[in-house]
C-alpha cells in the first residue's frame, strides 16, 4: 500500500515543480512588462505593486493548475495501480503533455506580449479579428512589424530547457514514506483539496474573476495582475456575450444607473422642455430632430464627401515641421479651412468607429445577425430621404466585417470596394488591405464628377495608412527627420516610425490631392468635404493617464464652399467626437430632414458646455474644462494646461460624466428600441449578482486597459 503512496507522492511532487517551472515562466513575462511599462507608480506604490504581483501569482498559478488537471488526476490513477510499466507510461505520457501546454502557454504570452504593441492592453476580443478580417492581410502585417523568427528562436530556446529540466526531474526516485497508512491517505486527500482551491484560488463562493484584476487606484499597477492566457479566456467570454447583444448592453446601462429611457432622457436633455411624466417611447422621439427649411438648400443641395481616414493620429500630425513633414499637400487645407483639433473618435479599431458612423450605435452589429436589419438611426437616410445618391466607397474588400450586409441595409444605395476601382482605373494598384488611396481618390472624384442626377453623398474609407505601410513604388516620401526627443520616446526601431508616419503622410497626401481636384472644379462651388480618423495611431508612442485626449484624438476636417457656410463666427475650439460629425452635416446640406442624433451641430451657437467628445472604446468623455470615465466606476479628471489631474471634486468632472453616461444610456435604449420585433419591448433580464458584479467589473477592466496605457 506505502508503495502506491510513495509513487503518488513522488509524482506529485514531480508536478509541482513542472508548476513552479511555468510560475516562473509567467514572471518572467509579468517582470518584462513592468520594464516596458516604465510608470512611476509601480515604483512609488511599493505596496500596491506587491499586491498585483501576489494577485498576478494568483491569476498565473489558476491557469497553471487548469493545464495540470489531467496529469493531477492521472496520477490519482497511480493509488489504485501498482504496476511499474503502467507508471513508466504515465510519466512518459504526463511529460509530452505538459510540454504540449506548456508550448501552447509560452505562445500565448508572446502574442499579449505583442498585442500589447498595437492595442496598449492585454489580448481581448479584438483578437478575433485575426478570423474576423482580412486573415491573408493580417498575418501580412504580422509578419512585418513582429519579430517572428526571433519569438520562435526563444519559443523554442525555453522548450529545450523545459525538456532538460523535466528529464532531469523524471530521473529522481521515489520518495520514502514511514508513516501510518491514514497519514498517506490523509496527505492525499489534503493534495486533492488543495489542487481544487488551486484551480479556484478562492474559499469563497466565487473563483477568482476577471474585475479581482483590480487592486490599486493605478491603472499601470492593475495591468500587471492578469495574464496572457487568462485575458484570452475572459475574450472568448466577452465573445459569447456578444451573441447576446441585447441583454449584455442593457446589463451595462443599468449598472450605469439607468433602467430605462426617460430615466436617461432626464439627465441627458437638462434644461430641456422635459414634462413630469415622460414615456420611453416619448423620450427616444426626443433623440429625433429637424433641420430647418431652407428654400436655398431645397434648390441648391450640395454634395457631401465624407473622407473616413485610417489611422490619422491628430496627436502624430502635430509633430509636422519643415524637417518633418507629415501633411503633405493637406496642410494648406488645414491653414484655410476649418479643422476642430479637440476631438476624439467615437472608437478605438476601425470597425468600432466606421459602425458607429455608418448606425449611431455604441454596440457591435456586424458581428451579430443585427446586420442585416434596417435601423432608423442610421446616417445615411436623412440624405436619402432627401433625394440623394448614397454611395459608400472603400479602398478595401466590400465584405471586409460584414460591411456588404451592414451598410445597404443602412440607407446606402451602391457599395463600391477595391475591385470596383481595380476595374474602372486601369493602372490602379494597391497592398494587402486595399487600392492605394490615391487610386481611391481618383475613383471617387471621377464618380462625384460624372453628371449625376441627383446630389451625392459619399462615403470613403482608405485603408493604406495601415500595418505594414506598403506604399507605392512610386511615391517619394518627402523629408521626415525625427528630433532627438521624439527618437527617445519612441517605442518602436526608427526605421519603423518612419515608415509609419511615411504612410501618414502618404495618405494625408492624397486627401490633399483630391481637395486640391475639387476646389479647382466646378464641385468646389457645390461640394462639403469633411475628413476624420477612425483612431489614433497607438503604435509609436506611450500615453499616460494624463494624456488620454491625445490618446484618443483624430481632427475633424471640414470644408463648405462659401455660399453654404454659416453665418457668424465659428469656434473650433469646441469639443467633440464622431457623433456630432453627420448632425453638423445635415445642418449645413438639408432642408426640413428629419435625423436621430445623439450629438451636436459644432458650428451652430449654443452654450460650450454642451459640447464634449465621447470615446466608447474606452468609456471616457472629454470636455474643455474636464474629462470622465463615466463607466460603472466612475473616474473623474479636471482639465490643468491641457493634461488630465484626478479629482473627485471636480464639478465639471462629475456633470460631465453624469451627461455622458446618460448618452452613452439614451443611444443604447435607441438601438436596443430600433432592434425589437413589431409589440416585442425591450427589457432589463434579471440577472445574478455574480453576472452584474462581472459586467460592472469587465467595463472597469476595458477603462484600465483602454482609457489610458498604462505607464
């Protein structure tokens, strides 16, 4: 009988130290990030940072133990067997396993590693999109910008010293056991329970979940907690939940404090003509305006170009110098025309911000069967409404995120990608993602020159600004000379930043060239032209805490002929984000349209505190006096020399979270109202406390991760 204990034993023994070889390995991953962090409160808060790193132990031995449970109840096996060929096997066995996880593991946290290069978070559900988008150009990208051999060379350096850390293991003998027989079993079973509260790594209720992440008021010392492998966990999770859109974002309104859509009406439109009694129904009809009639307008409709621009980082494009030129021939155009530079984007990926463009919706649809069902929010229909040709023309693939399924079903009446232009321009060219955006330009203003019957609204999306920056053999880059403090600050190789911003030039460029073709035309007379980012460009330099409106911000390029500009002064110091963008459009091109906006006109008069911008990637809203994140936590920011300070007394701070929460709350019940059946009504599921502990909880996670880098 001692004999099976022994074996046990010494197995178990041999498995614990094949924990303690991956525990260290998880470290070593923890430690490098703090390296790459560089943030002050790491050091400064030396008891909090001990607290991420026994909640990090925590985090990293519960993945651990998951991928030990087979092996662990293996060698359970080894208490009812005597048999030494059996064993022999079973270690055998138990060591190509562990390897195979521990390969898999090690791979896992070299892509954190990396995703954390683009994204400035761990992996989350936007790592899907290696399925979800153009696969061929992602790994194209991937392939470029990472340094695949060399992660493979260390990949493969670690597995070799596993392999001779467990040969060396494998080789010691058993252990010896002079004790009663209920001692071994009493030992035994303590091993079994102790393995379970491994995998829980909790005695309470509860396992240990995604928002025990949190354990200090600093977003730099949370970020060290988790994992690669448990953030990949929690974005399958936060993948299933996207099935079920309808309950998981009324779940996150109502942690939010709202429980239905007067509630949110009541905060948003203060001052407002608000009743005593307001029904939902009443306070969505309130999110639906009218533009007033316009006999010049109903006789004169301009033409509306909006230019959705990748990657137009407003925060890189200040850098533009006569050393450095990051305009191009769009600088000009900037000098003379009207440019809001305290703006953000509504996301932080591409098809976050162009969903949200294309439907006011701060939730994902084209993931969802939601894709294919006409909504009334969408900004296309005030001009189709109107009598005018939707078009929606991008340099990529048509159905590039189900973007064929999502955007005719939105009011657009052609859809044109890159094989439209490959067909019409016979020397078009272009790279993984789509036509060179010169060819895009071209193509577009060939189609808004053409003698149309009715007026034009436009929508383009360029794609080259993206990884890997491929341009055309035949664009010179013009002269970009980096400075020796922005070669200090950055967090790639130079050759690199260059090529990024060669690229940021290169399609600033070409949207210079086709303002240029327009304002020399016959169109310059009849043509609005409006240009923006889907997002900032996060790849080249960090961004504290304080700094999260330079983090998020893209400009906001407008152009309107003379004839059709409003009368009175203009104030582009104003504060936005994408959902004021079509809400000024319909302003300036229609007469008596009815439109959903849950945003602002920009160059109409009003008081400046109702504007302010709003950036749902990471739930914070952004004022000229303060900034908010107005998810369930709440952070509050006052506004000192252009940086963000923490203050929870900060009024404006706290008004504006209020305002945008409210928002945030309004658009939600809007799309939510838009998606139901004809007599179906939208409604809150009841759910357990652990499920709305974890939604409040994984929104607070997304703000640590996404509101600011860590570091």
């Amino acid at each position: 009988m001692n004999k099976r204990f022994e074996h046990f034993y010494t197995s178990v023994y041999k498995l614990f130290c094949v924990y303690l070889f991956q525990l260290l390995l998880f470290t070593c991953f923890r430690i490098s990030f703090i390296v790459r962090l560089h943030n002050s409160d790491i050091f400064c808060m030396p008891a909090d940072t001990a607290r991420a790193f026994v909640r990090g132990f925590q985090f990293d031995t519960m993945v651990i133990s998951y991928g030990l449970i087979v092996p662990f109840i293996l060698y359970l096996t080894l208490l009812i067997s005597s048999s030494d060929r059996y064993r022999i096997f079973l270690e055998k066995f138990v060591w190509a396993f562990c390897g195979l996880v521990i390969s898999l593991f090690l791979l896992i946290l070299f892509i954190d590693q990396y995703f954390y290069n683009y994204f400035q978070s761990h992996i989350n559900i936007l790592i899907f999109g290696l399925i979800d988008d153009d696969t061929k150009a992602v790994m194209t990208s991937v392939w470029s910008d990472y340094p695949i051999l060399k992660i493979f060379l260390l990949w493969g350096a670690v597995l070799s010293l596993y392999a001779i850390f467990v040969n060396k293991l494998f080789k010691r003998g058993r252990f010896r056991l002079k004790v009663p027989v209920w001692v071994s079993i009493t030992g035994s079973v303590a091993m079994l329970i102790i393995f379970v509260l491994a995998i829980r790594q909790s005695v309470s209720t509860f396992p240990l979940q995604p928002h025990d992440t949190a354990v200090s008021p600093s977003q730099a010392i949370n970020f060290l907690t988790t994992n690669g492998v448990y953030a990949l966990k929690t974005a399958f999770s936060e993948r299933g939940k996207a099935e079920n859109l309808e309950h998981a974002a009324l779940d996150v309104v109502k942690e939010l404090g709202y429980n239905n859509a007067a509630e949110a009406a009541r905060d948003y439109f203060q001052g407002g003509d608000i009743p005593a009694r307001l029904s939902d129904e009443a306070a969505l009809g309130k999110l639906f305006s009218i533009t007033p009639v316009s006999a010049f307008l109903e006789q004169n409709p301009p033409n509306i170009v909006f230019v959705f621009m990748e990657s137009m980082s407003n925060y890189n494009m200040t850098f533009d110098s006569d050393k450095a030129d990051l305009m191009g021939r769009l600088k000009p155009h900037f000098r003379s025309d009207i440019v809001f530079r305290n703006f953000v984007s509504s996301g932080n990926t591409t098809v976050q911000s162009l969903e949200f463009l294309i439907t006011n919706s701060p939730v994902s649809l084209t993931q969802s069967r939601y894709r294919f069902k006409p909504l009334p929010t969408g900004t296309a229909l005030p001009f189709k409404k109107s009598g005018y040709e939707t078009t929606f023309i991008t340099g990529g693939e048509t159905n590039w995120r189900n973007i064929h399924e999502l955007a005719p079903n939105q009011g657009f009446d052609k859809l044109l990608g890159k094989h439209d232009i490959y067909s019409e321009m016979a020397n078009a060219q272009g790279n993984h993602w789509g036509a060179y955006d010169e060819h895009l330009f071209e193509y577009a203003f060939k189609r808004l020159s053409a003698t149309n019957k009715a007026p034009q609204f436009m929508f383009i999306q360029t794609t080259t600004n993206h990884t890997p920056f491929d341009l055309p053999a035949s664009y010179k880059p013009g002269k970009i000379e980096l400075s020796a403090d922005i070669k200090n600050r950055l967090l790639v190789d130079e050759s690199l930043a260059i090529k990024n911003l060669n690229a940021l030039q290169y399609s600033n460029n070409c949207l210079g060239a086709f303002l240029d073709k327009i304002k020399h035309s016959s169109l310059a007379k009849n043509t609005i032209v409006v240009a923006t980012g889907d997002h900032n460009n996060l790849m080249l330099f960090d961004f504290d805490e304080s700094s999260q409106a330079d983090q998020r911000g893209v400009p906001l390029y407008v152009y309107v002929p003379e004839r059709y500009q409003p009368d009175g002064s203009m104030d582009t110091s104003r504060f936005g984000s994408h959902k004021d963008i079509f809400p000024t459009l319909y302003h300036l091109a229609l007469s008596d349209a009815k439109y959903f906006s849950i945003g602002n006109n920009l160059l109409e008069k009003g008081n400046q505190k109702l504007f302010f911008g709003m950036n749902l990637g990471s739930f914070t809203a952004f004022s000229a006096e303060a900034a908010a994140g107005y998810g369930s936590g709440g952070t509050l920011y006052k506004t000192e020399n252009k940086r963000l300070k923490k203050d929870d007394n900060c009024s404006a701070a706290r008004q504006l979270m209020k305002q945008a929460r409210a928002n945030y709350a309004l658009s939600v019940f809007a799309i939510i109202n838009s998606l139901k059946e004809p007599g179906e009504k939208p409604h809150i599921k009841k759910r357990n406390k652990k499920t709305l502990k974890t939604v409040r909880t994984d929104r607070r996670k997304g703000l640590q991760n996404q509101t600011s880098r860590p570091g």
